[in-house]
C-alpha cells in the first residue's frame, strides 16, 4: 500500500510504493506530454528517472487507450 510522508520544512515528499504501485506510476507517468523544459512534464520526467535508478523497469501494460491519448501541461510557472 502507498504510502506518502511530507516535510513541511524543505517541501520534500517521501513516497513508499510496492512494486505493482511503483510500476503503475511509472506507466502513468509515460503519458505525460508537453514540452519538456517549459512545462510540469520535467517533472514528470524526473520522477520516472528517479523510479528507474530505484529499479522500476519498463512495462508493458495492456491499455484502451490510444497513441494519442496523453496528459498535457500548458506552460505555466511552477516552482522548481
């Protein structure tokens, strides 16, 4: 089961996921588009590094979805 830790001092989140948790995420975070230095796509990105230097492989999951069937970011400003 998830779970998430925050610490309001320096803004950091530690996430704790089993495998299948952690998998899942890195399947949702592939669909991400947008620009990736202009919008929350960055963030988006580093996360996924962050879960394959842990060890979170690719996976191949059965979907509905189609090729085009993304989560987009419109530029914005944010905070890191």
């Amino acid at each position: 089961m998830a779970k998430a830790e925050m610490k309001l001092t320096d803004y950091t989140l530690n996430l704790t996921l089993n495998q299948n948790e952690a998998e899942t995420l890195l399947i949702i975070l592939g669909k991400i588009g947008g620009t990736p230095t202009t919008t929350r796509r960055r963030f988006a990105d580093a996360m996924r590094k962050a879960l394959n230097t842990a060890g979170v492989g690719i996976v191949i999951a059965k979907t509905n979805s189609s090729a085009h069937d993304s989560i987009y970011f419109d530029d914005e400003v944010v905070n890191g």
